[in-house]
C-alpha cells in the first residue's frame, strides 16, 4: 500500500447520492442513527436527544431533514409522527458506505458533503468530467 487515500468508496453514484439525499453532517448523523436501530421507531425529539451529545441539531433542521429522507424513501413515518429507517436496495448499500466512511474517513465524508453543497465546486467537477472523458 503506498499511503495514498482510497477514493473508490466516493463514486459519483455515491456522491449523487449524497447531493440528493444528505444536506449537512448532521442529516448524515441523522440518518446513520435511525439506520443504526432500524428496528426502532423515533420521535423527533428523541432523535435529537440522543444526537445532541455529538452537536446541536435543532427541531426545525431535524423536521426538514428527516422531511428530505422521507421524501428519498429512506425513512418511513407513522400515522403518530414517529419516523423509522427504511432500507432499500441501492441506497441501502449507499447508507452502509456513508456509515463505513463516517468512521473510517469522517474529514473527507465532511469535505465532500459540503463541497457538494456548493454548486461552483460541482460545475468545476462536472468539467473535469467532461475533459476525462
């Protein structure tokens, strides 16, 4: 291994996924404790409970996230409100690689999900596509 980093998790499925799905860290905190206890059905404010510890997620960012996931398909809400994880396919496998690059690589995860955010980085990446090709 010569040291260099392994980027072969960041494919453009993965980052596509990531653009579309997760806005911030903290909705990838979100959505990787609702898919840690996927068995578990969640009120927001138990979620925000349980992340608090790591950050300050508010109500009003958790309700608009969770909105996002829902809207993705990968969280479910009951008739009370509570939420749960919902795994399917394809993005099932993304969550499990957002989880492994959490642990593994957390500084570049973060890098990426906001670089993303950022609409001149992504046309300045689109164009280096485009010359690759």
């Amino acid at each position: 291994m010569n040291g260099a980093p392994d980027d072969s998790d960041f494919t453009d499925d993965f980052c596509a996924f990531l653009q579309e799905s997760i806005a911030t860290v903290d909705a990838a905190e979100l959505l990787l404790l609702l898919g840690q206890h996927g068995d578990r059905d969640w009120s927001v404010r138990e979620l925000i409970a349980k992340l608090s510890a790591h950050g300050s997620l508010g109500e009003a960012d958790a309700v608009k996230y969770l909105e996002a996931l829902e809207h993705r398909g990968l969280v479910a809400r009951a008739a009370d409100g509570r939420v749960r994880y919902r795994s399917s396919g394809a993005d099932g496998a993304h969550v499990a690689t957002l989880h492994k690059l959490y642990v593994e690589r957390p500084v570049t995860l973060f890098r990426v999900i906001y670089a993303l955010r950022d609409g001149k980085i992504k046309t300045l990446a689109d164009a280096f596509r485009i010359f690759r090709k």
